[in-house]
C-alpha cells in the first residue's frame, strides 16, 4: 500500500475503523447512552475522514475545487466535504451493522436447539 492508497483508505472505511477503534480506548465513551454515542461514532468519522482527505489535499493527491478566476469555489468545497463525511459515516455504519448482525447470529444459533440462527 502506498502513501496515496492509504489517504484513500483513511477517506473511507479506513476513518470508520479508527473511529470505531478510538471509541474502545476513550473512557468516557463508556457512560454515553447509545444513541449518544452513535452521533459521536458520526461526528468522529467524519471528522477523520476530512482530515485525511485535507492530507491528500496538501500532499497533492486531492484538489481543492476553484472557480474560473482561481478562487476556492466555497460551494463546491463543501459540497466535497460533505461527500467524503457522508461516505465515510455509511461505511462505518455498514461495518458496524455487520459486526453487530454477526455477534447476534452467533448468540442465536448457540441457544438455538438444531445449531442454526432459527429458534
């Protein structure tokens, strides 16, 4: 993997992982309700993902969208923003629902009386 593959990582499933990874080492997290903690699930991949997406930026793997006169184009800057965040918060939660879906399958065939997921 190179230094370019790894910010396209860091932009997408990589920033859920490391959320996700962050939020089993931060203490507080602990104490927040779930609907709580899902929102800062959101927020931090999001943020993780921007941040990696302006690495690609200042290592001049992304650009920055500019109007005609040169200008950062605020607009389509935020629209960008806005799909790096949103892409990132749908793996995550994609990742997240598969791990969640495999712990409750495994918990159903183990009590279940023939050994598959069915009661």
């Amino acid at each position: 993997m190179n230094f370019a593959e790894l910010i396209t990582w860091g932009m997408t499933a990589g920033a859920g992982a490391l959320a996700y990874w962050l939020m089993s080492k931060i203490a507080i997290v602990e104490t927040l309700t779930a609907e709580v903690k899902r929102i800062v699930s959101f927020a931090l991949s999001s943020l993780i993902a921007i941040a990696f997406w302006w690495l690609g930026v200042l290592m001049r793997y992304e650009t920055i969208p500019l109007l005609d006169s040169g200008a950062v184009d605020g607009r389509r800057l935020v629209e960008v923003l806005f799909m790096v965040a949103a892409g990132a918060t749908g793996l995550a939660q994609l990742i997240h629902g598969r791990v969640v879906l495999a712990k409750k399958i495994k918990i159903a065939s183990s009590s279940s009386p023939c050994g598959c997921c069915c009661e």
